[in-house]
C-alpha cells in the first residue's frame, strides 16, 4: 500500500468558478427564467455549490456533476420560489421536464443525484426556505410518478401488442405509421381521462383500470384486419353468454379489474372523446359492421369510422392540444413523452426498471435462516440475485400484475368483511374489570385511518373512504387471529406453571401503541397494494404518531396471523421490515433509543450527546386536531395527554451478542459463534415470548418471569433480526467477491462484535455502512489484495443498493468540519469506525503475527515501513516541493497521528485514498489532475497560504536545536510562525 495521504497545499482556480456561474446563467437565460428566479437561483448555487460538488464515492467526473447540480439548484429556485406565487403567475413557468430536456439528462438519473442533493444541502436548504422544503418540493413524489407511468406503459405495450398485429411496438423498423398512429391515440387518450379525473389516477391500480377501459374501446374500433385475436376465441376471452362475448367481463378476469370501475372509466371516455373530438356516440348493438360480430355490444357505445386508416391523425391532435390546454405548465413531467419504447432514448422516459424491480427479496430477516454462514461456496456458481431472476415465474410478476393480484385479494376477501369488531373479538375486548374497549377500538380506528387517507385532502373522498373500510376491516380481522394466538399462548404458559390467572389480554388491548402499529400495518397493505403515489412510507408512520422501532415489533406477527395474505404483499412485509431494520430505526428519534436506556446505560452519553430519543407519541386528541377530525363521544381518558411514560417499547437491550445467541436464531448453528446446548434450548422458548411484552413499559419486569425487563427481552429480539439480516448481506457480498468461508466467518465474527460492544457504530447509519467497513477491515487484516472500490463496486450489484450508503455517511461535525455532517465510506472508515473499532481488528490478527510485529516495532524491520531516520527523536517537519517551477509542497501530518498511524500494528487497517484523487477515478484521471494542479496558470492565490520559498531542511533541523540526540522541540513550527490550517486525511 502506499504511504499515507499528504495535504497538497496550492491555489484555487478563480477562473474554472467563473466559467462555471457563466454556464449556468446561460442556461438560465436558455430557459427564458425570470431575472428574479435568477437572482434567486444563483444566490443559492453560490450557497450550496461547495457543499454539492464535495468529494464523494461516485462514477461521474467533475463537469457532469456540474450539470446536475446547476439542474438541481435551478428546479430548487423556481419550485420553492414560485410555491409563494398564485396560481395565475405560475403560467409559463419552466419545468422540471424543460430543465432535463435543456441539460440532456434523464429523468432517473437526476432522482439519483437529488438524492444525494438533497442529504448534503439538508441544513443549508432548511435554513433558507423552511423545515418542509423536501415536502414542497415533491422530488420522491414526482420519481413514484415516472415509475407508475413508466409500469403503465409497459402494461398498455403488452396489452396492445397482445390483442393486435402491428408488429413489435419496441421495434420502429417492424412498426407500421397505423400502429404508432392507434397506439398514440390509445396513450393520448388514457392521460386526457387521467388529467380530467386526476384524484382517481393517483394509484396504479385506477391507471390500469383507465387502461383497459381504453383497450376495451381500441377492440370496438380497430379494423378487423389488425386484429390479432377472434372472438370465437375461449382462451382468451373466457366470459360469454347466449348473446355473444362478455368482453368488459373477459378482460376483468384476465386483468383482475372490477367490471363496475371499468364501466365507470368508459363512460369518462366516451364523454372525453364526444366533446374533445366532435364525435357522436351511438349504441354499438345499432352499429351495422363487422367489428361487432359475436360479441355482446349490451351497454357499449360506438364511434363511426374514428380508428379507420387515414382518420385517426385529427383524433391524436385534439387530444394532444386538449391535453396542453389543461396541463399547461403545471405538471413537471410531460406524461406524453411516456408514448412508446423506442421514447426511452427521450428526456422524460426514463427506463427506470432494473433488476432489483423484477424480484423482491425473498427472505425475511424475521424468518428462521438455515446455516445461512455454511452454505457451500461454489465461486462458479451465479448469486442468489441472479438465480432468482432466473426463475420464470418471478419474471412474470410485473408491478402491474402484483396490483391488481393483490388489489382482487382486498375485494373479494376483505371487503366482503362487517365494518367493526366480530362478535368473537369483542369476547376479547370485554375485560375482566368489566371494562370494555369496543368503542375505544372503533373510534380510534376512525381517528387514524382518517389521519392517514385524508391527510391533506389528497385523495379523492370516494377513493380514501373505500381505502379506509379495507383497512379498518383488515385491521379487525388480524386483531382477532392475534388474540387468539396470544390467549392460547398465555393459557398454555399459565398452565404448565400452575398459574391461575388465565389468559386475560387487557395489557395488550388496552396499549395505545399496539393499536397503532396495527392500524398502520393495515394502511400500509392498502396503499401498498393500489401502489399509490400520495402516501409513500414511512408517510403512515408520521400520520400515526409513530416511530420504525414501533412499527417493526409487529410486522412479523402480523404476517403471521393473516393466512390469506397474498405472497407479494407478504414480501412487501418482509422488504419494509429490512428497510426498518437497516437504517429506518437506528434514525434521530426513533423509540430505539427509549428502550437503549433501559437496556445498555453505558449508551446513554451518547444517546443524549446526538439527541436520538424520541419524542413523547402524540395523543389521539392531538391528532384529530392536527387533521381536523370530526370526533363523536369523549375519547379515552387515557389519551388525553402525550404519552409520557418510556414509551412501551418492551424491547431490547443487554449484550447484543447475548441477544443473538439467546434469540434462538438457526442462523448461528453450526458455526464458530454456536451457542452451547442448554442456551439454545433457552432461546427457542424464550423466542416465542407473548407479543403484549414487545409494547409494555421498557423498564417493566417481564410479564413472563423472570429477573430482566421488557427493554432487555425486547432488544434481544431486534438485535437477532439485525445479526440475521446482516448474516444474509454479507453472505451475498461475501459471494460476489469470491471469498473463501474462512473470510466470511471473519467479516460475520467482527459484525457480531461490533453490535455487542460498539453499538453506538449504528447510531444515525445504515447497516449496509458498518458491512463494507467490516469487509474492508477485515480484508486489511487477513493481508487480502481488496480495495474499498472492489468492495462497493461489488455491494452496487445488491439489490438492496443506494447510492448514499457509500456516499454519505454520519459523522457530525466537528472543528475539522464545521457544518459538514456527512463523508464518503472511506473518510467514516478512516476517521471513526478503525479507531472504535481497532482492539477487535488486532484481535484477529494470529498470536504469531503479533509477536512478530512486536518484535519488528522494537527494532526488527517489517515490509513496507518507512526506513528509519537517522534522527530518530527529530520530526522531519521540512514541506517537500514537489514542483521545480510551481510553489507546491507537501506538509507532514502531525507526529501525533504519524505514530498511530505508522504503528507496525495499527498502520495497516487503514484505507488508502491516495489510490485516487477521487473515489473510483481512474489512475490516468488521477495523473491528468495532478498534472493539471502543478501546471495550471493565472490561479488565485488563498489568503494565508502558507511560504515556504525560504524554508530548507537544514534551517529548520538548526532551528529545532538538535544537538547530541537530544529531543526535538515540539513548538519547532510554531518558531517559524507557519500556520498549518489544514490536516492532512489519515490513510494507509
């Protein structure tokens, strides 16, 4: 490896800044912005640009990071500045669309980025325009928008293509001019009914409704010579009666829409095309042709020659104008570039599915894993990732067909459901003190549900009414299957302890929290399921008052107690809990931390030190009042107040290492870390622990005996899901790197430790963040020839990969980062996970490897270390020019870090920077930067830059006053007054 990172200390380029803010008020003036958005755009870009273009791990080069950020701080200006603005002033305003279409960059590519934006500017963006910034200015809403019409194309490309013989919609030299003419019309006419009823397309499933409704009416109009189906044909439309073919029932039942939602959608349509086109309707069943041969033309309507050839332009630019005419300027998106495949190429269109959208993972981390650290390891063998694609079946689950599957789930299972509690549940609801908490139940089912379907009026009232039953019916139903399970597990506890207090329930129906976390689950599943693009998660929890902590103790249950669940809403389950489990809990403020008090004190400096604790849950008056729910009746006494008390988040907490190995987890069996017999026999009984222990008080004894609290019982189980979750990562990493079992032990053994003794790593992190540390120092420590880049580049293929796990990582600030909260991996590496983490690194080292390091550092000589000065107590404190005709040195690091970090035993955990100049750069860019630096000319010189024209070796060796051995003073800069502003990166 090379030595560590030196500082180069030269001068900015004032020119390359000029040049910059002259591109983007070109661009700008391109656009035709106004001179006050301008004013207001590059304000903000002069604020934020140094921030955006910091160094972090990515692909792209400075000039186009440039564009994106110019793209970013120009939709940034005119969305926030024009948010002010009536709803008259916004006509001709520049969208997000025009500023692509202006910067050639797509769509997908620019949510990538802001992303990544949008992390770093967090503070400087809230400063200037509000805490709801992100909220107004919609970027995650308007990505979920692209992926929905992005699916809804791909459905109407199939769907067209199946049903007619054009040829290949994707391929533009086997498409003829009609087909693209019909299917423009198709397209065109599904946005003009999306745009005039927009409440009711805010979901995938009422798109794919509008689609086949447009399908149903493209059947009765395309000449017979295009078809590529007969009527007499059975397979295909299944539903017939004496008068002919059932065509809107034949397509329900193979697109699994609902016949009076579809009737619905066409009746839309035939107003649209009346009024937009000129055209009368009349009945299909007068219709003289034969379009209407053996089918059933009962309540379908018919528009004289409207799809022939030659007459179906006119048709295409009445749409197309109607459409502008309503849009105007106020989408962000032009939906009509969403037209056909061949459009990908086109800013707007974005092919936004890649292979983490054809599959789901599989498994769950709540599952039982089967010696998933003992696999066998065949390095020829293709991922689990790829396996998984390879299956057919997975490859047919598009995100249209998992809607509308899912969505048929909810109506013929669900819905068919009373409105409130069973007669069996209210069994359970009647408590012993003759208290009973139906109408507790229902009113707060009414509050939340409420708070989450119309919040902020953005759904339709018809459609968030519909929502609301399914949900509180869905609600109802796994509540009763969770009572019975629970009262037939403390009835089998209580009666092999002789315990005769039966299987009373009231602490767990009477816990706020409980209620909520299943009330949320069953909103989750409705909206999961019409994949809406208004309440995208964790968007319930924020509506509910709750944390992620809260919501991931009863995923597990609830999945367990509704057998009817579909497999794609169960993996939705089991894919949000990861999401929980990796980043979402480990948040500023989430109920984790409550519980980390209880559970591990020592935490608590900590905690407190980053404010992570959460904040009281707000009350149910609370939030009826936040979103103006109209109440009947007093509420429970109960919720009158905030919830003050340490939030019953019965879980988690002693030794994480202890956790996992009590959990009964099968993911450690056969391994190094087994636990012996009798504590596994203890863990398998201790796993299925009554759920009402997960919601009670953290600091109160467990219900189920015992001398540990709720937090403790309950951290045990949350950090065995993380030791599961984390076994299944680095297993598939572990895979793609090629690395022997031996290594994935190593990495797996260090993870372990770092959660039981350096549990404060994931505070404010994502898991993924301290996995591609351990591979790394692992990988230093087992001597492997592995960069950080092979490492990322490789975890880039994981399914579960986003961009800011390695680019932006917490670190806070500090005086060497005033303001800056967020470094690449490498820097957290270097800087805060080796020096936590460094006794369990030399630990792994071999005994005979420490000995012989040991030997080295007393005088031995160890491969790779710098030779050793013959003035060994005097610091080389000379800089080092390293250009004959510029003024660029080097400075040293200071001798304090040099030894740590040049320690025979310490000197190789480090990460090397000095691989690149910047992450993932290449060794040529490298070169071209350096060369670059030392010959750019006509630079600005900083303020204070350190002269060292006059400084040689000798004058500071004399300085110092060397003489006989003796030590080197330690002020020998200070005598010189140079003033070293800045610290040189630590690496290996």
């Amino acid at each position: 490896m090379s030595s560590p990172k030196e500082e180069v200390v030269g001068s900015m380029n004032s020119e390359g800044e000029t040049a910059s803010e002259s591109r983007f008020t070109d661009l700008c003036k391109a656009l035709k912005v106004s001179e006050e958005v301008i004013s207001e755009a590059t304000s903000l870009l002069n604020e934020i640009k140094s921030i955006l273009l910091s160094s972090s791990f990515g692909g792209k080069g400075p000039e186009e990071m440039e564009i994106y950020c110019h793209a970013f701080v120009l939709y940034c200006a005119i969305k926030l500045k024009d948010d002010l603005l009536k709803e008259d002033d916004k006509q001709g305003r520049v969208r997000l669309s025009d500023i692509l279409r202006a910067t050639s960059l797509k769509l997908d590519e620019f949510f990538k980025e802001a992303q990544q934006f949008t992390i770093k500017a967090k503070q400087i963006m809230g400063d200037r325009y509000g805490f709801d910034w992100e909220d107004r200015l919609e970027l995650k809403q308007l990505e979920k928008i692209v992926r929905m019409l992005n699916d809804a194309r791909k459905f109407f490309d199939k769907t067209f293509g199946d049903f007619f013989s054009f040829g290949s919609i994707s391929q533009r030299l086997n498409t003829s001019e009609i087909s693209k003419e019909i299917h423009r019309f198709g397209w065109l006419l599904f946005l003009t009914l999306r745009i005039d009823t927009p409440d009711l397309f805010k979901d995938l499933v009422s798109c794919v409704h509008g689609l086949v409704a447009v399908l149903a009416i493209l059947i009765l109009h395309v000449p017979v010579k295009f078809r590529n189906f007969s009527p007499q044909d059975t397979s295909r439309l299944v539903k017939r009666s004496e008068k002919g073919v059932d065509l809107l029932a034949s397509l329900c039942n193979t697109y699994h829409t609902f016949e009076d939602c579809l009737r619905g959608m066409m009746e839309k349509a035939y107003k649209i095309i009346s009024e937009t086109l000129n055209r009368k309707p009349i009945l299909a069943s007068d219709c003289k042709t034969d379009l209407m041969n053996y089918i059933n033309t009962e309540g379908l309507m018919y528009f004289n020659n409207m799809l022939e050839e030659g007459l179906v332009g006119p048709g295409i630019q009445a749409l197309e104008k109607h459409y502008m005419d309503v849009v105007g300027s106020k989408g962000e998106i032009d939906e009509m570039l969403f037209m056909q495949s061949e459009d990908k190429s086109s800013v707007g269109a974005p092919d936004l599915c890649d292979n983490k959208s054809k599959y789901e993972t599989l498994a769950s981390p709540t599952k039982t894993i089967t010696n998933m650290l003992n696999l066998p390891l065949s390095p020829m063998s293709p991922s689990r990732p790829n396996f998984i694609i390879s299956n057919p079946k997975i490859l047919q689950m598009t995100p249209v067909t998992t809607a509308m599957t899912t969505a048929k789930w909810l109506r013929e299972v669900i819905s068919p459901l009373p409105d409130r509690p069973s007669p069996h549940l209210e069994q359970f609801l009647s408590l012993p003190d003759n208290k009973i908490l139906t109408n507790d139940l229902m009113r707060r089912a009414h509050i939340i549900l409420e708070a989450i379907f119309h919040n902020g009026n953005s759904f339709d009232i018809s459609w968030a009414k519909e929502r609301k039953f399914e949900a509180s019916k869905l609600y109802y139903r796994v509540l009763e299957s969770i009572c019975k399970s629970e009262s037939n597990l403390l009835s089998a506890r209580n009666e092999k302890n002789n315990n005769g207090s039966g299987n009373n329930l009231a602490q767990l129906l009477s816990n706020e929290r409980f209620h909520r976390c299943m009330l949320a689950c069953s909103a989750e599943l409705v909206l999961a399921t019409h994949k809406t693009v208004l309440m995208m998660f964790p968007a319930v929890l924020e509506s509910t008052g709750l944390t992620p902590f809260d919501l991931s103790k009863v995923i597990e249950s609830f999945v367990r107690h509704e057998e009817t669940l579909p497999r794609e809403l169960k993996r939705h389950l089991n894919s949000l809990e990861e999401q929980l489990l990796e980043s979402m809990v480990w948040a500023k403020g989430s109920s984790l931390y409550n519980s980390l008090l209880v559970a591990q004190p020592d935490l608590g400096p900590e905690i407190s030190r980053l404010g992570l604790l959460a904040e009281p849950m707000l009350s149910l008056d609370e939030i009826a009042a936040r979103h103006n729910i109209p109440v009947s009746g007093d509420l429970p006494v109960s919720n009158r107040k905030r919830d003050t008390s340490p939030d019953q988040e019965g879980t988690e907490a002693p030794s994480p290492k202890r956790a996992c190995i009590e959990s009964g987890s099968v993911l450690l069996e056969r391994n190094c870390f087994t636990p012996p017999a009798k504590e596994r026999l203890h863990s398998l009984k201790s796993k299925f622990h009554p759920l009402q222990s997960s919601f009670a008080s953290p600091a109160q004894p467990n219900p189920v005996g015992g001398n540990e609290t709720c937090a403790e019982i309950g951290c045990k189980v949350f950090f065995s899901k993380i030791l599961k979750l984390g076994a299944i990562r680095i297993r598939s990493l572990c895979e793609r790197l090629r690395q022997p079992q031996q290594i994935l032990d190593r990495v797996y053994g260090l993870f372990q430790q770092i959660i039981d003794k350096q549990t404060h790593l994931f505070f404010n992190r994502h898991v993924d963040q301290i996995i591609l540390c351990c591979f790394y120092g692992v990988a230093k420590v087992s001597r492997l020839n592995l960069t950080f880049k092979e490492i990322v580049s490789s975890y880039k293929k994981e399914p579960q990969c986003k961009p800011e796990v390695f680019r932006n990582v917490f670190v806070g600030s500090s005086n060497m980062r005033i303001g800056i909260c967020h470094v690449d991996i490498i820097t957290f590496y270097n800087e805060v996970f080796v020096p936590a983490v460094k006794p369990l690194l030399v630990g792994m080292v071999p005994s005979s490897s420490r000995l012989e390091e040991k030997t080295s550092a007393e005088g031995g000589t160890v491969p790779g270390s710098p030779k050793v000065s013959p003035f060994s107590n005097l610091p080389d404190m000379s800089p080092k020019k390293v250009s004959a005709s510029h003024n660029v040195y080097v400075s040293p690091l200071r001798q304090s870090k040099m030894d740590a970090l040049l320690s025979p035993s310490s000197r190789s955990y480090y990460a090397c920077i000095g691989e690149s100049t910047h992450a993932f750069q290449s060794p040529s860019k490298d070169l071209d930067a350096i060369n670059s630096r030392l010959n750019s000319t006509g630079r600005r010189l900083l303020t204070g830059r350190i002269n060292f024209d006059m400084v040689s070796d000798s004058v500071v060796a004399g300085s110092l006053g060397y003489q006989n051995g003796s030590s080197a003073s330690s002020d020998g800069v200070a005598a010189f007054g140079l003033p070293v502003k800045r610290e040189p990166a630590e690496t290996d």
